[in-house]
C-alpha cells in the first residue's frame, strides 16, 4: 500500500463516494490500486476528520503530504480549481478585425461592395 501515490488514493476514495451516492460499487480486483480499497475504506473510516464517504472532496480530502490523512477542507474543489486556472492559464492575445474588410470576386480582384439603397422614411408610409 506504501506505493500508492496521492492520486491513487483520491481515486479509491472517489469510488468508494460514487457507491455510497447509489452508483456503482467500489469492488476490490486481484492487482492493481483497487486491491487496497478495503484497507483504504477501514483508514479513512477510523479518522477523526472523516465525515462520510457522501462529504468526500467536499468537507474532507486527503492530506497533501500524509496521504493517508484526512483532513477538513479550507476552500471548495470549485475555489481550488480557479486558483489552479489563475497561476497556470494564459491571457489570450487581442485580436484586431478590420472595419472594412475588402472583397474578392471569383477571379481574385478586388471588388467594391454592393451599394444598398436608402429608403426614405416616407416611401415605407405609402
């Protein structure tokens, strides 16, 4: 269980929420990080900061550095997540569009654009 990375562990934790929620159940497999989960589920349940597998990323997640911790939520996924987006986003570049683009005919010439007729503010009474 030593090998487990924090990543590892959320999952296990996402998918024993999922089956608390109604979904489908978190089973344990042979191989692989789901081999752990019933160890995971009795480490997380005999914490004192665990809330109910339902609270999961909400009140309570996985600590940072022990990741066999839990411990309470400072700020909601939603606040975490901007946060991320502001340090690692980019500005997009200002894009500037020409007021009058010029017009090409079917050969490549330049053409004029099509005049429309003003109609006068009279002419639509009649």
């Amino acid at each position: 269980m030593n090998d487990l990375t924090r990543r590892n562990i959320r999952y296990i934790c996402f998918r024993l929420q999922t089956e608390a929620e109604g979904g489908n159940k978190a089973t344990p497999e042979e191989t692989g990080i789901m081999s752990h989960i019933d160890e995971i589920k009795e480490q997380m349940e005999a914490q004192e900061e665990f809330g109910g597998w339902k609270k999961f990323g909400k009140t309570w997640d996985i600590d940072e550095k022990a990741k066999l911790v839990a411990v309470n939520r400072t700020s909601s996924l939603q606040t975490e997540w901007n946060k991320v987006l502001k340090k690692e986003a980019k500005d997009l570049p200002t894009v500037h569009t020409a007021s009058s683009t010029p017009l090409r005919g079917p050969g490549g010439k330049f053409i004029s654009k099509p005049k429309t007729e003003k109609k006068s503010f009279w002419k639509n009474l009649v």
